[in-house]
C-alpha cells in the first residue's frame, strides 16, 4: 500500500478534528478524500504529510511510518497545501530551482523542463509567480510538489478559486498524473472527483462515514433511489418522519426537498397519501438514482 492510515486521532483542545478513522491507498489510485468544511480532511492530509502530529494512531506512506522517519516519508511525499506557498517574486524557473535544492535533486535542468511539461507551465515558465493567473500559480505548486518524483500526491483542494477552463484543465494534470503515481486529493466539486476517482473516501465530523469504489456508492441497494419534491408549503422535516421508505431527507430550498429512499414507488406512494391527509400541495415530483453529491449529502447531513 502507498498510504495507511491506522486509526488516526488528532485533538485541538477538546474536539476531535480526526476521531479513529482508518484507511488504505493502493499504488496507482486516484483517491478522493471527501467531506464538508470542518471534517478534518486537511488535518488528516497534514498528518499523513507530517506536517502535523497525531494524537495517536499512524500513518505510514510507502511502508515508512511517517512519525517515526519524518525526512524519509517526505522524499516520497509531493504535497500541495490548500493555501499553495508561493514566492511571488520569483520566476517559475528560479522557484522551481530553489524547491530542487531543498529537495537535493540531481539534474535539475532537465527535471525542471520535465514538470514545467507535464503541468502546462511552457508558456508561462519565464514570468514572474506573482505575474500569473490563479490557474497557473497552481501549475506551479504542482511542478513543485512534483521536483522531486515523489511516489504520493497529496492534493488539498487543488481547483480552489479556478474557473471552469482551468478546473478543467487542472483535472486533466491530476488524471495524467494518476497514471503513473498514487493520488490523494480533496475537493468540494463532486462532479470532478466522480470523473476522476478509483474510490472516494468521506469522513464527517472527524469520522469515516463512506470507503468505496465511486460506483458501490452510486449504487447500495439500501441508499440508491432519490425523490425530489417541491411543495406549496414551507415545511419542517419532522414532517418526512412519517414516510417509513424514506432514510434520509435532505433541504434543497424552501421549498424542495430530497427523500433517500430504498424505493422510490413506496416513498411515493407514502408520499401521496401523507399529502392528502396534511392538506399539501405538490408542485413538482420527480424520481431518480442518486449523484455523488446526493450520497455526499445523505452521509454527512448532520440535521438528520
């Protein structure tokens, strides 16, 4: 395995930012790591980087426990951080340069012109850092994190703050990558990590909530039906509590709703007659298979 993470706990204070979660990621996949805004993925991405210490559990990356031999898990490790540091006024050659140093690589002039190639970077590659776009400054911390021929990327949130041309583009980088190195990444754009991911896992909370191929998600026979219903009436969802065929109910707006359910004739039909006998009026009814962003939903919707 490339990245194990065994039982990993990480406290501030009294919270639990990373609460026992394990995981494994095989040479070669493109992982997602999923979850909502203060799940814990950047603190469990700065552990496995060792950037930050657990509280107790291990990561090892590489068959290199990373606490235990923090320089050499790192020769292994690329890792590009939410907030991607960047001197801006260095040329991307000269930057890339002094990242090799840091990194003691052995010819550097070729591998330079080899990541400046691989990310898209040629065009750019004699400007400034400060001069370029948000997407080319996250070129360079790619050619960065990949100086040094690392076996792992760790990727946080590397198409934040991008249009959609360069998200595009970014994905593509990141899918070439994945070909030859084994790829950690997270984002808050399911569209994209359902395009480019062998496997997602999401924790909530601090805990692992989902560890599975994209399509077992997309398709638990307990969790794999959706309604979308609109009504009238503004709601509450004590309401849905009722409908026995539903697991799970989600708010879209103030008026529409999202019922997970096993069966989505059940539901409708539970659906039907709780209308009836509520005096409701349904505006709009519509059923389907759930997207990665439905499942997303459903697992970690903390109102439920």
């Amino acid at each position: 395995m490339s990245i194990e993470v065994t039982r990993l706990t990480k406290l501030y204070g009294e919270q639990k930012a990373v609460d026992d979660i394990s995981f494994k990621v095989g040479k070669g996949e493109i992982v997602g790591f999923l979850g909502p805004n203060g799940a814990g993925k950047s603190t469990t991405m700065k552990i496995i980087t060792g950037y930050l210490q657990p509280d107790s559990g291990t990561a090892i990356v590489c068959g290199i426990d990373v606490q235990q031999q923090p320089l050499e898990s790192k020769k292994k490790i690329g890792y590009l951080p939410e907030a991607n540091p960047l001197y801006f006024d260095m040329y991307v050659r000269e930057y890339l340069d002094f990242v090799a140093d840091v990194h003691g690589v052995g010819d550097k002039k070729k591998k330079i012109e080899e990541v400046i190639e691989t990310v898209g970077l040629s065009l750019e590659s004699k400007k400034r850092i400060g001069q370029l776009s948000k997407g080319y400054k996250q070129r360079v911390g790619l050619a960065a994190a990949l100086i040094h021929d690392p076996e792992v990327l760790i990727l946080d949130e590397p198409t934040t703050g991008l249009d959609p041309n360069q998200i595009m583009e970014i994905r593509e980088v990141i899918k070439k990558l994945g070909q030859h190195k084994t790829v950690l990444f997270s984002s808050h754009i399911l569209q994209e990590v359902e395009a480019i991911c062998d496997r997602v896992v999401i924790i909530n909370r601090g805990k692992l909530v989902a560890d599975d191929a994209v399509d077992v998600l997309l398709h638990q026979p307990a969790n794999n039906e959706v309604l979308k219903v609109s009504f009238r009436e503004v709601l509450e969802p004590v309401l849905f509590e009722k409908l026995s065929s539903v697991s799970a109910v989600n708010k879209i707006s103030t008026y529409e709703w999202e019922l997970i359910c096993a069966n989505a004739q059940d539901a409708q039909r539970q659906l039907m007659e709780l209308a009836l006998q509520q005096k409701l009026n349904i505006v709009s009814l519509q059923a389907g298979s759930q997207s990665l962003e439905e499942v997303f939903r459903s697992l970690t919707n903390n109102n439920k």
